[in-house]
C-alpha cells in the first residue's frame, strides 16, 4: 500500500468516527423499545443475508466452510439477541430500596471493533448487536483478507437499523485498510473504547492505546477423556467441534489427552468417525508446514480441509478424512503440533491417571492457552471439580468445546468474544455481552447520620490509669536526659 493509499485509509477512519459520533449523540436519546426495534430490524436482515454473506467470507478469506459460517452469522444474531434481549442497559437498571441505590446505565460512545479473517461476519454481527444494546455506535477496522465481507456486513447492519429509526452511522467499516488507519481509531479522542478480536500482536496494540479495550487471547485447549467418560458422546462432541468452520473457533480442542483404560476404545471411535492418525514421519511433515518455526500458525492452512494440508505436507490420506491425529509424547519446541491450531489437526496424548491429565493440561495451555478454556469429558463429579485448579476461565464439561466456549452448547453468554482475565491478558474472563459496553452511574442517598464537631478530651474522661500532673519544662528535660542515659548504658 503506497503512501496515497495510507491517506485516504487514515482519512477514511477519521471520516466514519465523526459520522458515528454524531450518530451516537442521537442513539444516546432514544429509549429502550427504540432500542430493541433497532436490534430486531438487524437480526431479521441478517437472517435473510445470512447465506450470501457466509459465502462472500469463504470467497473472500478462503477459510472455513459456507454451510457453518452461516450457522455462526444465525447464532451471532439471533442466538445473542434471545440471550440478551432482557438485559438492562438503558436507563434505570436496578435498585436497591433497603442500600437506597439506584443505577443507571450510559452510553460508552463511540467503540472501535477489529475483527479477525477467521470469523469476519459472525464477530461483526455480534459486537455491532452488543454495542448497539448499550447505545453506542461502532466502526470496524476488518482484516485485510476480509474487507469486502466486512464492509458488506456493516453496510446491511446499518441499513437494517435507519430502516428501524436509527441515525445513519450506527454501524460502520473501513473500506480502506492499513495499520496507520487501524492506529487512527484506536487513537482518536472520539473513541471510547476496543474491542480487538483477532492476533495477540493486535490485541496488544489495542491494549497499549490508551483506551479500556476488551481482547480475546489464544485458546490452545485440551480435552481429557477419562476413563468414566461416555466415549461414543465424548468423541462424536470432539469430531462436531473441530470439524465446525475447520476448526476455526478459538475455543475448539487442540490436544486430546486420553486416559490409559480407554484409549484403544477411544481410537475406535475416533477411526470411525473418519479420523487418520499420522505416524511419526507424518506428524513432523505436517508440523512442519502448519506451524511456523515462532510457534504461531501458518496462514495459509488455518481453516483448511485434511485432504489440503495432506497435499502441502506431501503425504497420502485416505479419502473421507475428517481430522488428523498427530500422537506425541512432548510439548513445546520440538513438538509445532502441541502448539494452536485452527484448522483439522488434533494432538493426541495419552496419560496414566487424571493426576497426569491436569499437569499436562497446564503445559500446553502455558504454550499459548492460559486465561481461555479447557475440557473435559467424565462422568466423574470430583475429577470434573478438580479441572477449576486449571488456568482457565472456561471449564467446559461433556459438550463440544467450541460450541459450548461461544454459550451454543452451554449456559454461557453467546458471544464471539471470549474474555481470558487478566491471566490471559483481558480486562474481562467471561464472554463479552452488552453488560460490558455501557457505563453505570450510581445515585446514591445516605442511610447513616454522622456529627461535626471538634473533640475534647476532659481530666475525668482520661484512663484511670493515668495520673494526670503538670511538670515544668526543666522537670521534663531532667527526666528525658536520666532515661537516655539509662539506654546508652544498655
């Protein structure tokens, strides 16, 4: 990108935050049924252009599979808007009669969304929902692979909202990329704070802004099978979850750790299922072409069918596979497939007792995973209690890790952004939703009396145990001088 093009994207991102900050002025006016129709109009459109832009991502990114990027758009918006829709976020929100505490919410203003090649749309369509909910406005900076799918993203969000009373400007997206534009709206004085969805350099970069900002760290998950497990379930929610979109949710399994009484019936399983476990000279082949020698993934394979890493790794799969198996006995360097992976390649470890499983999980989450998730599939209550010892914000049991991470599965928040607590390097460990985007005042009326005054201290109210007398100043320098001396003698 020449120094002309630098320009016009600098000037572009300075251009939409000033639409979106008078658009915001408006937003911040309107009140919560003028809220939620708003939410409605987005999520009806997104509905009926659910398809077109899960396959204009594919096209685009050349990640990921159509029919799963259009699950992702319907959860990110139906699926959120259900799950929120009864939140509080405008106005008065709660009140406590007996404190006398009233609190009331308020707009952040103007976010800054930066959004990944890996889910361009479905993070789009959730953090514009969860910004919108709080009264805020928001402009994209989208990945550079992913800019038409973005653009077209935010353009029908937009739309869908005037359509419902919205301001023009709700909803926005750079249409010109660059760093220095990115920089720009992470900067501006008109932005109020980050949501950074993507790499860990970017999610750094958001952090050092200046500004609050909400990231989202890498997963690195491991799943232990133990040896209570229902296997059949077990491995058939290990196969849904890593086959969804090729493994591109940050929250799907990146290492199998399998309990010894259980591994052959585990294989079966996995065997049947159509996964091809490498052997040891295909396991460095392909580790030497999906994992880069820093550790971090090679592009070009994230979200990729196993036929497609086969081929640039140089080795023959049968055909039907679904997942790569890579057995290995270490972690870390020397080991490229014990790192992520967000694509159709499994590690596969096997341990002794669950004793083993826990200190194992630990060192692979230290490669890349802490603050994000782990799971586990047992039928055992105290094993299952002994994973919250792991340094994770999200302990997922008996269901798919990347469908449960993202609340699909599970009782969490739904959401495309998934906090990992300061251990990971966020401001939040739980899954972002529009409680975070909003700012809460406080009205606050006193319930307990306190009196001014000076205090004074009388004769009759000091301790009996004091005789009170009154000592010229000569007594008291006689008395000061006897009792250093008797120190100096000690």
């Amino acid at each position: 990108m020449g120094l002309d093009s630098d320009l016009a994207s600098i000037q572009e991102a300075r251009d939409l935050i000033h639409k979106a900050k008078e658009a915001q002025l408006i937003l911040a006016t309107y009140n919560e049924q003028q809220i939620d129709d708003i939410l409605v109009s987005i999520v009806k459109a997104i509905e009926e252009n659910a398809k077109s832009l899960a396959q204009m991502a594919c096209d685009e990114t050349k990640y990921g599979i159509v029919e799963h990027k259009i699950a992702k758009n319907i959860f990110a918006s139906r699926g959120v808007y259900e799950s929120t829709k009864n939140i509080k976020t405008v106005g008065l929100i709660s009140e406590d009669s007996n404190l006398r505490v009233a609190k009331y919410a308020t707009p952040m203003g103007v976010l800054v969304g930066i959004t990944p090649r890996t889910n361009p749309t479905s993070t789009i369509i959730h953090n514009s929902l969860c910004a919108i909910k709080g009264r805020n406005t928001i402009v994209f900076s989208p990945h550079p692979y992913a800019v038409k799918c973005g653009c077209a993203t935010a353009q029908l969000i937009n739309n869908a909202a005037i359509k419902a009373g919205a301001p023009d400007g709700i909803c926005s997206c750079l249409s010109i990329t660059s760093l220095k534009a990115t920089d720009e709206l992470m900067h501006h004085n008109d932005v109020s704070a980050i949501i950074a969805t993507g790499g860990s350099a970017m999610v750094k970069s958001a952090y050092s802004a200046g500004k609050p900002a909400f990231g989202v760290g890498s997963g690195n998950v491991p799943v232990f099978i133990e040896r209570t497990a229902n296997i059949k379930q077990a491995v058939n929610d290990i196969m849904a979850s890593k086959t969804f979109d090729n493994g591109m949710i940050c929250a799907s399994e990146q290492a199998i750790i399998v309990d010894e009484p259980v591994k052959s019936e585990v294989i079966t399983e996995l065997q049947k299922l159509g996964a091809y476990f490498l052997s040891p000279e295909e396991v460095k082949k392909v580790g030497s072409v999906v994992i880069n020698p820093n550790g971090g993934m090679n592009n070009a394979l994230v979200g990729q069918l196993p036929e497609v890493i086969a081929q640039k790794a140089g080795i023959n799969i049968p055909s039907g596979t679904n997942i790569l198996i890579a057995p290995m006995d270490g972690y870390g360097k020397g080991y490229p497939l014990s790192y992520e992976k967000l694509t159709t390649v499994l590690g596969f470890y096997t341990v002794s007792d669950w004793q083993k499983a826990c200190k194992l999980s630990i060192e692979l989450l230290k490669l890349g995973g802490i603050g994000h998730s782990c799971a586990i599939h047992s039928q055992n209550e105290q094993i299952i209690h002994e994973f919250l010892a792991k340094p994770v914000f999200r302990i997922l049991v008996n269901t798919p890790s990347a469908l449960g991470g993202i609340g699909q599965t599970t009782g969490l928040m739904p959401s495309l952004t998934l906090g990992c607590g300061t251990w990971g390097g966020s401001s939040i460990s739980e899954n972002l939703g529009p409680q975070h985007l909003i700012n809460i005042k406080n009205l606050a009326y006193g319930i307990k009396n306190v009196s001014f005054g000076k205090a004074k201290v009388s004769t009759s109210e000091a301790s009996p145990s004091v005789q009170m007398c009154d000592l010229k100043s000569d007594e008291i320098a006689d008395v000061v001088k006897k009792i250093l001396k008797q120190l100096q003698a000690c």
